[in-house]
C-alpha cells in the first residue's frame, strides 16, 4: 500500500501512460489501449482496483476525449481495466483471502501474473475493434526516437514490478520484505529521479497509507473472527453438504460458483463477498479436488469484475465521479469489456494450468 501510494503521488502514473503511448498509440484507437496497458502497469505496483481506475482514468479520460473518444467509453475503460489491480500482483486481496482460507499468498500473487496479462491483451483486442468500427483516429505516428526516450523517463517505475515479484519468484525474499525493499526504492526513485515527491507530499502519502493500512487490518480481524464463527456453527460444512448432494461434478460446481459470485458481486462490497464466501467456498472446492490456488484466483477474479458490475460496481462509481458521467451510460460501453472478462474468467477455471504453472515453477 506504502509502495503504491509513493509511486502515484510520485509521478508514476503520468509516465507509464506516456511510455504506453509511444509504444502502441500508434495503432487504431491507440490511446484506449493505452489506457489498458496503464491499468495493468499500475495494477503491478498499487494492488489497488479502485487506486488504478482513479490514477489512470484521470491522466486518460480527458486526453482520450480530446483526440475524439466519447466521454462515457472513456470512462468505461479504466473502470473495467482498474479491476486488474486486485488479479496482477501484488493484490491486496490475495493477501486477505490467503489469510482467511490458510492458502499461500506467494503463491496465489504468482497465479495472477499470466491471467492479468491475458485478461488485458483480450481487452485490448476488444478495445482495437471497437476502436476500428468506430473509427476512432490514430493517435500519433510511431517513432523510435519517442518509444526510447519515454521509456528512459519511466524506466524507474517499470523496474519496480520486477523488483517486487522478481525477488518473492526467486526466493531472494518474502512478500513482506519485497514490499519493503520496494518502499525504499520508491521513495529513493520519486525524491531524487523524479523530483516530483516533496517531503509535505510523502507526509500526506503516509497518511494515506496508515487510514488505509487500518481499514485493511479491521478486515483481517474481522476475517479471523467470522472464519471463527463459521467454523463454529459448521457453516461451511452444511453448504458443503449441500453440494455434494445435489452436484455431482466438478464442473457444475465451478458454474455454479461463478453464477453466485457474479450475483452476489453486484450487491455487495468486495470485501464483505471475501470475508464472507471465501471461507465457505474453498474447502467445497478441495472437496471436489480443485487445486487451493487454482479456486483462489478464480474467486479473487470474479472479486475484480464485481467492482466494475451494476448496479454497485465501486469501481464504476470511481470513474464516473471522476468525470462527471452518468452511471447508466458509462455501464453501457464497458458491458462488451465485462462480457471479456467473464469469458476470461471461464477459460482460466477450466484451463487451470493458465494459473498453476507459475506457482508450480516457483514452488518446484
């Protein structure tokens, strides 16, 4: 969280939409994949969905309707692609549902890495044909020159996600501790390469960070309390149960899964759906012989499109106060982009390997 808000108020955000420019504004709706792009970049550092969609969408979403894009698809876009923040690692909510189900966080933040980047090329796709039915013009002709020296301006901020993931893959060090190291070279980079972190602003970002940091730590104890609670009165084993005699395959039991999560999504806050289902779900799906990393990032996936699903989609909310839009229109461009992730989600519950090869490679 510390790491995430230094390199935001650092100058992060502005210099990963310029590299993303200059490497693919050059196609056909260019900047909405930009926009993308940025999202997932920013995922890898914040953790945050709700923290992407407000830091990217309000660098892109003025520029994007500048060059011709309609304001609502402008804001569409982020709101749906922030949901990456919380499936590329490091995921804030990875480590409360490794908490809550006793399911390594290690491993889950490394199930992440190949679904958040094949969720975000899909987008991207999807972004280039709208972007071609509805010609939307190029942004900018492609330069070299540019690509070069937009890269050398936020090369400090791209070593970041390497630094963090590079050192838990290689077992250099803990999540914990990668984040710390992070945190030091965040500060270090924003103060004395960017310039643009003063020593008033970082007391801000710690101020952030600690109301943050508290409203996170209420939920692990709340967490440890109802999975208390739930083991008590043997909740999970009476849904269990349930299960096992009215669904005979593992198959029906994932569609099933998806249909509740994506409901109970539109309802109802991401962390009270962790606190609560997490739980309940994950021991159902060791019963059914589903690998315990494999089931997490299918749940904390279904987690991230809630936040960007009607009618209480938090992240929806985010992009639509941010620029002013109206709910019912913005909801209406980034359907085509919730459809994707959906089908996305699909593909990596019934290609497992999709999320367990990384974590079987670090873990081997």
């Amino acid at each position: 969280l510390l790491c995430g808000d230094i390199m935001a108020r650092g100058g992060l955000s502005r210099r990963l939409c310029d590299f993303c420019n200059a490497l693919v504004g050059w196609l056909k709706g260019g900047l909405s994949i930009v926009a993308i792009i940025a999202c997932a970049i920013f995922a890898a550092i914040s953790g945050s969905a709700v923290a992407t969609t407000a830091a990217i969408g309000g660098i892109m979403h003025p520029e994007m309707v500048k060059r011709g894009y309609s304001s609502p698809y402008s804001a569409a876009l982020p709101a749906v692609a922030g949901t990456l923040g919380i499936i590329i690692p490091p995921s804030i909510v990875f480590v409360i549902y490794g908490n809550i189900t006793g399911t390594s966080i290690s491993q889950l933040l490394m199930a992440g890495v190949v679904p958040g980047v094949l969720c975000a090329a899909a987008l991207c796709v999807l972004a280039y044909i709208i972007a071609r039915r509805r010609s939307y013009e190029v942004d900018q002709m492609f330069s070299w020159r540019g690509l070069g020296q937009s890269f050398l301006r936020s090369v400090f901020a791209l070593l970041m996600p390497l630094i963090i993931l590079g050192g838990i893959y290689a077992g250099i060090c803990t999540p914990t501790e990668s984040s710390a190291i992070a945190c030091l070279y965040g500060a270090i980079v924003c103060f004395v390469a960017y310039h643009d972190l003063t020593f008033k602003s970082f007391c801000k970002v710690l101020e952030s960070t600690a109301v943050s940091v508290s409203t996170l730590m209420l939920l692990v104890v709340t967490a440890q309390v109802v999975g208390f609670l739930f083991t008590y009165y043997s909740i999970p084993t009476t849904v269990a149960n349930f299960f096992l005699e009215h669904v005979a395959s593992k198959t029906g039991f994932i569609l099933i899964t998806i249909a509740i999560m994506v409901l109970c999504g539109m309802f109802l806050d991401t962390s009270a759906n962790n606190l609560i289902l997490g739980p309940i779900f994950s021991p159902i799906a060791a019963m059914y012989g589903m690998d315990p990393v494999h089931f997490g990032l299918i749940f904390v996936f279904l987690l991230a499109l809630g936040q960007a699903t009607p009618p209480f989609g938090t992240c929806l909310f985010v992009s639509c106060t941010l620029n002013n839009d109206t709910f019912s229109d913005v909801v209406r461009e980034s359907f085509p982009f919730m459809i994707t992730e959906l089908a996305c989600i699909i593909l990596f519950a019934f290609v497992p390997g999709l999320s367990t090869w990384l974590p079987g490679m670090m873990q081997g």
